[in-house]
C-alpha cells in the first residue's frame, strides 16, 4: 500500500502513529480531536481513573446514534423511492393504455 503514509496523532498524553491513506487521516485527526475533547470534559468530572473509559463510550454513543439516524433517513427515503416508482409506472401504464 504506498499510498500510505505516516501520521502521528495525540490522544490525551500518548502519541500513537499510524499507516493512513490521506482520504483517511481527515477523519482520524477528527476522531482524535473529538476523543481529546472528551477525555478533558471527563477528567475534570472523574478526578481519578475513568475518564478515558468515559470518553470511548460518549464517542461511541455518539457514533451509534448517528448510525442509528442515518439508517432511518435511509429507509425513508426508499420508501418514498418506491412510492414514487410504483406513481411512475401507474403513469407509464396509462401511457401505453391511452
């Protein structure tokens, strides 16, 4: 894979590198920015350990609503596909019946 690259990225007081394609690191220097933000809300709610642990689950929270969002506005919007569809062919049919 030599489309890939190193990229070093921090999270709370570790360095982490990785191989990323560059249509990837957009979205893990995102993810990172979103997890650090986390961590320092959380420490200051749970002065002892917890707050990384505290953090993964919001962002993972977060992560599934969305999924969860996305899938319905995905059935949705098929189903008013197909409602639109079965309107198309009833027209057609006519169409040809005229």
């Amino acid at each position: 894979m030599s489309d890939e690259h190193k990229v070093k990225i921090r999270i709370n007081r570790r360095t982490l590198e990785f191989n990323l394609r560059p249509e990837h690191e957009e979205y893990i220097r995102y993810a990172a920015k979103l997890l650090n933000e986390g961590i320092e809300t959380f420490k200051k709610q749970y002065i002892a350990e917890g707050y990384m642990e505290a953090a993964a689950l919001k962002c993972t929270a977060e992560l599934l609503q969305s999924k969860k969002k996305t899938e319905k506005e995905k059935a949705d919007l098929e189903k008013k596909l197909e409602a639109l569809n079965a309107k198309l062919e009833k027209y057609i049919d006519n169409i040809k019946n005229t």
